[in-house]
C-alpha cells in the first residue's frame, strides 16, 4: 500500500469511513478524515478513534483499504 492511496481514502468525496488492514489481519477503522494525520515523509499514518485512543502505523505493514460500513461521524 502506498501513503497515496491512503491519502486518496481521506480526501474523497464525499469520504467513506474506511479500514486499514494491516499485515496479519487486524483492522483500523478511519472513520472521519480529521481522525487520520500523514506522516509528512509518508511513512507513518497516526489513526485516532472517537474516544481519542490512537495508534500509529507504519504504511509498509497496509495491506488494504476496505470500505466501513457505519456511517461517517458529523463534521465539526
């Protein structure tokens, strides 16, 4: 997976909530652009969850882009 495809996810329009699965299979919901930030080298992705919990990956371990199927959260 390439930071560009991830960066295609997060700018569409309109957005689709989406996952990222990662190598070995577990997922991570991205379910509002503001809930995602590209690392400026495109190396890492830091993905935050509604109860602001987060995690920080690293864009070689993507292996997916799937489509979510709740809705988006409102824009702020």
């Amino acid at each position: 997976m390439t930071i560009d495809a991830i960066r295609a996810a997060v700018n569409a329009e309109p957005f689709r909530p989406f996952r990222l699965r990662l190598a070995g299979g577990p997922t991570i919901a991205v379910l509002h652009p503001d809930y995602i930030a590209l690392g400026p080298r495109g190396r890492t992705v830091i993905i935050y969850q509604p109860d602001e919990s987060w995690r920080e990956v690293d864009v070689f371990h993507v292996t997916e882009i799937k489509p979510e199927r709740r809705k988006a959260q409102p824009r702020h």
